[in-house]
C-alpha cells in the first residue's frame, strides 16, 4: 500500500521556541494516524507545519511516495483541513453552512439533505445555527467531510465537544471514507476508539 504522507525527524519553532523536535510518521492511503498530547504539546503546529502554515520548522516532508521532501502543493494530495475554528456562520442556516462552505457549492439541495440526514441535523436543514448547540454545530463541520471526496482529511480534535453519540457518528463517517481510500490525521487529548496507528507528544519542558 502506498504512503500518502511520510515526516521525518520534523522540527518546528514557534516565537523561536522550540515546540516539536524530532516527529516522525509514516501515513499510508486508507490508514488513520492519531496525533495524541496535552494543550501545548504542538498537535495543531504538526498539521499547520504540513500545509505550509507555520514557516520555522525543518525536517523531510514527503506527498504520495515522493522521493523528494517538499513543502505541500495542492497538486501533491487532495486535502480538507479542519482547525480548531470550525467556521460555522451564526447568521446561516444549517443548509447554508453547508452549501456555501468551499466543498459545498456544487452539492445539489437532495445530496446536502442526505447529508444533513447522515449527521442527524437533517430537521435542523433550515435552523439558523445560532440556534443550535455547539455540539449540532460540530455536527455540521462533520457534513463538510462528506460534501466532497478527499484523499487525506486532517482534523484537529474533532472529537471536542461531542458525546457519546457524536463520537460514533465520527467514527462511522471516518470508516466510511476509509473505505473509499481516504486517510485520516487527527490530533486529541486522548487516544479515540478508531483503528489507528497513534503517536504521542509531549509538553516541552524547560530544565
């Protein structure tokens, strides 16, 4: 099977403090990787790192088997990124969160109401999402994964302000794409119940 991403020995600074040293993993396509540390650990920088968000980092980045590090192009790996903001607009519906997100704009009203269905917001399709709890409001980030085949999704604790039942709706989905070749890189407070490799950081501290 192929690897859609390999890090090797990645080292990133933030306000010229060291945050991460020496990361490495390996992601191959259709596989989940879990990024598991406390606030401050530098989970978030891993993913901003990888997209070219955070400059003052080194280390070899390699997209789909390549033997060459290099900084990520849209051409490299077709990607959703999902940060802590999740951008869900208070003053739009919940259709309208969905269709106008950057996935949405060519989803059809019948596909995004299967989606809203999906994710259990399906009487909520026209609910301003003022409206809704911040856990409906995840619910409708989760439909953005839907709305749109990727190969790689790189969510940042997705699973933040869910419950039990939001937590299994995740899974679902995440096995669902799995099975379509998708691969998954999240980052959490603690290990989920997916079938993933997981790697482990921890806060810096100074001696």
């Amino acid at each position: 099977m192929s690897n859609i991403l390999k890090v090797k020995n990645l080292n990133c600074r933030r306000s010229g403090e060291e945050v991460l040293q020496g990361v490495s993993f390996t992601l191959e396509a259709g596989k989940n990787l879990e990024i598991i540390g406390s606030n401050g650990s530098g989970k978030t920088t891993v993913l901003r790192s990888l997209l070219g968000f955070v400059n003052d980092h080194d280390g070899g980045v390699y997209w789909n088997d390549s033997e060459v590090p290099s900084t990520f192009q849209e051409g490299d790996v077709s990607c959703f990124y999902q940060g802590h903001q999740i951008a869900v607009k208070p003053l739009l519906t919940t259709y309208e969160n969905l269709k106008f997100s950057s996935s949405g704009f060519n989803s059809s009203l019948e596909e995004i109401t299967l989606i809203a269905k999906k994710i259990g917001l399906k009487h909520f399709l026209n609910r301003q999402s003022s409206s809704l709890s911040a856990g409906q409001k995840k619910r409708i980030a989760i439909g953005r994964w839907l709305l749109k085949d990727f190969n790689l999704y790189m969510i940042d604790e997705p699973f933040t302000a869910l419950d039990d039942e939001g937590i299994e709706l995740i899974e679902d989905i995440v096995r669902e794409l799995n099975n379509k070749g998708a691969s998954f890189l999240i980052t959490g407070h603690r290990p989920s119940g997916l079938n993933s490799n997981k790697i482990y950081l921890d806060v810096k501290n100074d001696k």
